[in-house]
C-alpha cells in the first residue's frame, strides 16, 4: 500500500495532542487501568530509554529502579489507555538508545546529565528560575568587569 494512504487512515486513530519529550528525560506516564468496572489512573514514572516505530506503531520504553530491580515498560505514544504524559526533567544525551543503563546499578542507573540553557540554567527548574537569576548573574558580570577611570 502507497504510505500516503496509510498515514491517512492511522490519522483518526493518531493521539490529537502530541507528546514532547526526548530520550533521556525523566517522566510520569499515567495510564488508565480497568479493573472490574472500575477505572483508575496509575502512574509509571522513570527515565526513557528509547524512541522506535513510525506513526501508530510508535512506542517508548521507560526505565525505573524499583527495590533495587530494574523494571522496564513500553507503552505506544498513540494508545488510548495512555491519559498523558509528563515531563519531570529534561535530560541531555548523546545516544538514541540508553540501554547502557541497564548494567548500571544504583545512582549510576538514573545517571542522565540535566539539560541547560546558553545561560547555564537547568530547564528543568522551570521558567521562573530563569528569570529569577538572569539578573543575578549580569549583576555578577557587571561587578566583574573593571570599571574604566576617566
């Protein structure tokens, strides 16, 4: 079949909104579980360790340390069960796969370095914290820089 077509009749299966995030970010995904005739939201939160697939067959794999055993789970971007996903921490890699984390063990599992700005601010502490020490630091560099005498 032509890819064109495919991608048209996937499009009404396909989540509206897009989820942003990278490999190497720490996340909370909440997913829906049925139980009975009861539905509940449950939250699987760790690091992504990977990105595969094309359209609806698009899916991630989440890593987490759980009493002291390392617990994998992928789940498709597009399914329905997944409420939404969150971005705890932005983290800066230079791999696709971090499958490395697999023989890590203890804090050297969850190692993933924090995403900074040109500034050197963590994106993960927010917007505010930005604008809250931009003027620090130019009153930093303003006091650093020798002042001309006339």
């Amino acid at each position: 079949m032509n890819q064109a077509l495919l991608d048209k009749i996937e499009s009404a299966y396909r989540r509206k909104t897009p989820v942003a995030f990278n490999v190497g970010d720490t996340v909370r995904v909440h997913t829906k579980v049925v139980e009975g005739d009861k539905e509940r939201i449950q939250v699987f939160a760790g690091v992504v360790i990977g990105r595969r697939g094309h359209g609806l067959n698009e899916t991630f794999t989440v890593r987490r340390i759980s009493y002291g055993e390392g617990i994998e789970r992928v789940f498709p971007i597009h399914s329905p069960r997944i409420e939404k996903v969150e971005v705890e921490r932005a983290g800066q890699v230079r791999r696709a796969k971090l499958t490395y984390l697999r023989k890590r063990i203890g804090k050297g599992a969850m190692a993933v370095k924090d995403k900074e700005t040109r500034a050197g601010v963590a994106l993960a502490a927010g917007p505010e914290a930005a604008s809250t020490s931009a003027p620090a630091e130019a009153g930093v560099a303003a006091a650093a820089a020798p002042e001309a005498t006339s």
